[in-house]
C-alpha cells in the first residue's frame, strides 16, 4: 500500500475513492489528523494531511515520528511526501514541480529519531541517499506519464521556520549546494529511513527563496496561494499517475 503525505496547499485528495478516516494512535503521541484510506484506480492509498486537515500545524510542531510510525502501523509499504518549498536554483522557479534527491538538514530541536532511551542499542541508520531510488524513479516515470515536467536531482535545504528565512541565510544554503528550501523535510525523511519504509518527495515551488528573483525584497503569501492553487492540478494528475 502506497501512502501520500500532503502538504500546504494539498490538504485533500480529490480522487480518492470510497475514503473512509481511521484515528491511530502510536506509542509517539497522534498523528497530525486522522488517516483517510481510500483507492486511486483501484489501488489502495492511505493519505495523511501533514499539517492537520484544517492546516494548522506548523512545520516546528508536527509530531513528524507519529506520523510516520501510524503509516508503518497500517501496512503502508512506501511513501511519497509531497511539500512546498522554495526554490534557489534558477531552474528551480516558482510552480516548478522537483523531485529532489538529496537533502541539508538545518532544523534544530524537533524529535528526529525513533532510537532513544537506554533500553535499545545505539542505531546509526545509513543516510547517504536519503530518498528511496525506487520510489523517485516511480515518481519520475509518472510525470513523464502524465506529461508534466518533473526537474530529477536537487538539494533540499530543511529549516526550522517558521518564519522564512532572510536573505543572508538563503545566499549561505546555496553556497552549502541547496537548490530548494522547505520547512517539513525532516526528519520526515529519516524517520522513513529508521522504519526502512522507502520515502521520496515530491516538492512543488511555490515561490523564488529570499533575496531571489521576485522575492529580491520580500516573498509575496498572495503570490504563494496563487502559484499553488496552478500548481497543484499537476501534482494531482502526477500522483494519479504514480499509484
Ligand atoms: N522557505 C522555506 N519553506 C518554504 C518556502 C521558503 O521560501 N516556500 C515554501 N516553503
């Protein structure tokens, strides 16, 4: 069974058939809503709103190893995330649509391990491809399905929000090699890995990073909400295609 994990913008998904919501609850605390099952041509798919159904929860307080673990705990088999971001990369523009497949994690504070506590041993999981293969080249085949362009390979630079970042910051994560920004990456991602439940993202542009193009002065939340409302039938038609 193949979970999506929505994001701003994609609280719902519109061509979900006979869904029906379960509550779950894990050793971790709730997840962000409840789990909505349902069927996609067929095919079982389990979607989780990652900001809560009524959007609000922010990126700092998403209770991101609950999430995961309720996924694993239904029998889901793989996941792909789907998350706004910003882009930094000139290719990476506003309403863009990246799969990326490497990530720099920036965030501080939030619970990023299912490994804690004295009563298991000490676990380093390997993270030097942090996206699943697989699922990124299912994503990619179902873009070119769907004849949507899909940029294959960036680096996603995961901050702590949530404010945005400045302008500064951002001309720091390009020189570091990020190609796009966003707030929810991690520890999503690692929390896929430490549960060995094959994970790749789907990030749509929602707008250029601080300091970049449009946003050379300031990042617009009108132009946000009008690149993703474009947006997301794309990214609607691409999932239909990868299920
Ligand atoms: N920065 C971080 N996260 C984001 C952005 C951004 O510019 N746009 C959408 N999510």
């Amino acid at each position: 069974m193949l979970a999506i994990i929505g994001g701003t913008g994609l609280a719902r998904l519109a061509g979900l058939r006979d869904a029906r919501r379960e509550v779950v609850r894990t050793p971790f605390g709730d997840p962000s809503c409840a789990l909505t099952f349902g069927h996609i041509d067929g095919a079982p798919i389990v979607f989780l709103a990652r900001h809560g159904y009524g959007h609000t929860i922010a990126p700092h307080e998403i209770n991101y190893r609950a999430n995961i673990w309720a996924l694993q705990e239904v029998g889901v088999e793989r996941v792909i995330a789907v998350a706004t971001v910003g882009g930094i990369r000139g290719d990476c523009a506003p309403g863009a649509l990246v799969v990326p497949d490497q990530i720099i994690d920036y965030t501080s504070g939030r619970h990023g391990s299912y490994f804690e506590g004295t009563e298991q041993p000490v676990t380093h999981i390997d993270f030097t491809e942090p996206y699943d293969a697989e699922t990124r080249a299912r994503l990619l085949a179902a873009g070119a399905r769907a004849q949507r362009a899909l940029i294959d390979g960036a680096t996603y630079g995961c901050t702590q929000g949530p404010r945005l970042e400045t302008a500064a910051e951002i001309t720091r994560l390009e020189r570091d090699g990020c190609c796009i920004v966003g707030m929810t990456g991690m520890p999503e991602a690692a929390l896929a890995r430490e549960l060995e439940l094959p994970y790749a993202a789907l990030c749509v542009v929602a707008n250029y990073a601080a300091g970049k193009g449009s946003s050379s002065t300031a990042i617009s939340m009108e132009g946000i909400r009008r690149v993703l409302d474009g947006a997301m039938d794309s990214v609607r038609e691409v999932l239909e295609a990868a299920v």
